[in-house]
C-alpha cells in the first residue's frame, strides 16, 4: 500500500505542477484551447495517443474483447495503429492544419460553419458534440472505478469524484498546454505499464508458449488467426480505428500541431505508441479465460468491465499494481482532459460566441470555457455513477453518433470543392439517426452499429452532393487557396 500511495501523491503531485505552470503561459483563447498552434510533434503524437486509448481500452474493451475474441483481438491493436493513428495523421494531419488555420477555426463546428458557410450546422455540430462526448467522458470514469477500487478498497465513488477534480483543475488552469505536457507524462507512463503488464500476465499462466497451449485446450476458435467471431471482431476494428478521423477531440490534435514538418514524425511516433498500448491491451484480453472462469452461457461468472481488474490482481507485486493504478488513472484522465477542452471550447465559441454574445471579449471566452469544463466534468460524473452500464455500450454510442456524423463532412471537406450542404445534413441525420435506432430497436451490438453508421456516411455524403445545390463558387475557391498558396510556400 505505500508503494501504491507513494506512487499516486507522486502522480498527483506532477500533474498539479504541470497545470499550474503552463497557466502562466496562457495568454488569450488561442493559447488556452489550442496552446497557440505551437505545440511539437513529441507532445502533440503523445496526446493524441493517450487522449485515444483510455481506460475504456485497458479495462472495458480489452476485457470484454479478449474474452469474445480469444487471442485475434490483437487485430484490434494493429488496426488501431495502422488506421486510426498511421493512416489519420496521413489523411487529415497537413490537410486540416492548413485549411483550419486558413479559416481561423478553432473547433470542429467552426471548421464547419466556414468551410461550408453555415451557422446552422456550426449550432447544429456543437450540440451533437456536447451531448455525445458525454456518455464516452462517464465510459472513462467507470473504467477507472473498477482497477483503483481493487487497488485501494476505496468505494469507486469516491475515486472517480477524486479523479474528475483534478482532471479539472488542470484543465481549468493551464488549458491546453497543461493538458498535451501532462498527457506525454502520462504517455511514458502507460508505455512502460502496459510493457509490464503483459510480461506480468503471461508469466502468471507458464510463459506465452503455455499460456497459449492453455487458451487452445479451452477452445481453439480462442487461439485461432480471426477467432470465433470474425465478423463482429472486424465491426469493433472499423469502430475504433476509423472511428478516430471524425472525433473532435483527435483531430483537435491536428489544429495545434507547429508545422506541417511535424506531421510525419508525429505520425510515426503515435503509430508506435499505438501498437504498444493497444496490442499489449487486447492481447493481454485474450487471456481472460485462463484467469477469469466461465457462467452461464459461456459469458463470464463476473461482470465484462471486472475482467483485467481480476487478471491483475495476484499476479502482480503491490510496486506494479501501483504502476498500472497509476497507468489506468493516466490513460483516463489524458482522454478526459481533450474531452473536456473540446467541448467546453465548443460551447463557448461556437454556441455562446457563435449565438449568444457575439462582442464578447477574449478574456470572457476563457471565462466561460473554464465554467463550461466545470460543468461537462459534472455531467459525465453524474451519468457514471449510474449502476449498470458497459463501459463498452456508452463508448460505442458515442464513437459511433460522432464520427457517423462527423467522419464523412470533414474529411471530404478537406478533399473535395463539391460537397454540399444538403450532404452535410444528411451525414448528420443518417450517422446519429443509425446510433439512435439501433439503441432502441437492437438491430446489431452497438459496436456494429457505430462502424456501420461511419460506412453509411462515407457514402451517402457523395452521393447527396451529386443531386443537390452547389455550393458558392468564390467561397469555395477561397476556402481551397490555402493548399496553393502552401505549395507556392515550398516552391520559393
């Protein structure tokens, strides 16, 4: 136990001093929600990475995944790295640098409403993202509770009011630039736990070798290449990989990065950050029957979300328990801190500003961004301390409503002079209005139906702006002189 205390108050201890030395350093609401576009490939790769695997992966996903999928969840893992880390940053990285910074906009619904020249759909994007980033903030918080409980026999409550607090007092403090220096802290840190992690797993079951001939001895579907749900294994590699190109809060990340130079090597290092994080996570899931005996149905005799908390415990000595305590509460509060900058950000430049107070001050707007971080960290907590729910089920709805909704109008924006406005709307309705059917009627598991509502989007986006009005020639040419004007730069 004082192994676990020392390493917690050391913990705590950094990431106060973090967010109150960058608070010094903010200036104006630029330097507040994007840390002035200035921020290093180092940080923002590592932020982006940690802001993308949370304790929904360690804890929730890789339990319940591994468990479904044997071994072939680490397909989940590579597909992670090489399409929601590699392939995004190649994608979207230089692009949405340069056409945001053209633009002036500082969050996705401003990027919307310029490049499409819309208020409504700047209203529109900025209530969706406030009420979905929601449910996947309480996914955070109660994939914390179980590992920290176990840990310190703390009733979870109060370890997720704990975390909640500080998490937001140095988002409150120093904005953005707190949050990227104390994700790459946080980013060390859930590189060598999960390292340790995995060594500590599979020597628990005889070595990789014995661990593996056990799995097989279960069932060999478990240790199989694709496993024995190939296809639901492929909706949840869709989900979290792609689901990544339409989240506000990753590719916020692109906003603030300090030059296009910087992309391919943020590219290569979140790659390899992701591989490590996530592999590790879903590959240690896959041994969860060998730690974890079966129910009734063949589902666990313990709850999804209770599985790596009981992996972990016994296998580990109390000074790597405190590791991994403390890698859960970094991998936590990382994403935490992007889903609270990202929707404060937006409700007070693309709500308050955009339709309330349109005069109001640089200096007011972080005011409100403060209140607003106050009040999304609230929620979530409120929404988490709800007994019952997966932590897998309220990550699906709100990757899925998302980035159904957002994935196709911002990338084919950033491509194409012809998308419409119409087809924006209709990305809208058709990604959310899957999601939200699909909770109700139960057509397919929710992860399914979040990879699903992407692909729709991915098609419907096009073929709606082939039959619908064309947008304003000269906006257009405006919104696209950015990339001329970026290569004339390289040309002299």
């Amino acid at each position: 136990m004082v192994a676990k205390v020392t390493l917690l108050v050391l913990f705590f201890t950094v990431t106060l001093a973090l967010g109150v030395f960058y608070k010094k350093k903010i200036h104006s609401m630029d330097d507040f929600v994007l840390g002035g576009r200035s921020i290093g490939p180092w940080l923002t790769a590592f932020s982006y990475g940690t802001s993308y695997f949370s304790a929904v992966v360690f804890i929730g996903y890789s339990g319940q995944f591994g468990w479904e999928f044997g071994i072939s969840a680490f397909w989940i893992g590579i597909a992670n790295a090489l399409i929601g880390s590699l392939a995004a940053w190649t994608v979207l990285g230089k692009r949405t640098r340069t056409m945001t910074k053209h633009l002036g906009a500082a969050t996705m619904p401003d990027f919307f409403a310029k490049r499409y020249n819309s208020k409504a759909l700047k209203f529109a994007s900025a209530l969706i993202i406030f009420v979905f980033l929601i449910p996947y903030s309480a996914s955070v918080y109660k994939g914390l509770s179980g590992i920290f409980s176990m840990a310190f026999g703390i009733d979870f409550k109060y370890c997720i009011i704990g975390m909640a607090v500080l998490t937001c007092v140095y988002v409150v403090l120093g904005g953005y630039m707190a949050a990227a220096a104390n994700n790459f802290v946080q980013g060390i840190i859930m590189l060598g736990g999960i390292v340790a992690v995995v060594v500590a797993v599979l020597n628990g079951k005889g070595g990789f070798t014995q661990a593996v001939k056990s799995l097989s001895e279960i069932s060999s579907d478990y240790t199989s290449l694709f496993g024995p749900q190939p296809l639901n294994l492929i909706g949840v590699m869709i989900l979290t990989s792609l689901g990544t190109w339409g989240l506000p809060q990753m590719i916020h990340k692109f906003y603030t990065i300090d030059s296009e130079k910087s992309i391919k090597k943020g590219a290569i290092i979140s790659t390899i950050f992701a591989l490590v994080v996530a592999g590790g996570s879903y590959f240690i899931g896959g041994f969860g029957r060998l730690y974890v005996a079966a129910g009734e149905g063949g589902k666990p005799s313990i709850a999804f979300d209770e599985i790596m908390p009981n992996m972990l415990n016994g296998v580990l000595p109390d000074i790597l328990m405190g590791l991994v305590v403390v890698l859960v509460l970094s991998a936590s509060m990382s994403t935490l801190s992007s889903l609270v900058i990202s929707s404060a950000s937006t409700m007070t430049v693309d709500f308050v500003k955009g339709f309330i107070k349109k005069d109001m001050k640089d200096s007011q707007q972080m005011i409100f961004t403060r209140i607003f971080c106050v009040i999304f960290v609230a929620v979530s907590l409120v929404l988490a301390l709800f007994p019952g729910t997966l932590i897998t089920n309220l990550m699906a709805i709100s990757w899925g409503a998302l980035s159904g909704a957002f994935l196709a109008p911002f990338m084919y924006g950033l491509y194409s002079k012809k998308i419409t406005n119409t087809s924006v709307w209709a990305g809208f309705v058709v990604g959310i209005g899957f999601i939200v059917v699909n909770m109700f009627v139960g057509l397919m598991p929710g992860t399914s139906a979040g990879a699903v509502a992407m692909l729709l989007t991915l098609v419907v986006v096009p073929v709606v702006s082939l039959f619908t009005k064309k947008p304003d020639t000269q906006h257009i040419e405006q919104c696209f002189a950015c990339y001329s004007k970026v290569d004339e730069d390289k040309n002299i």
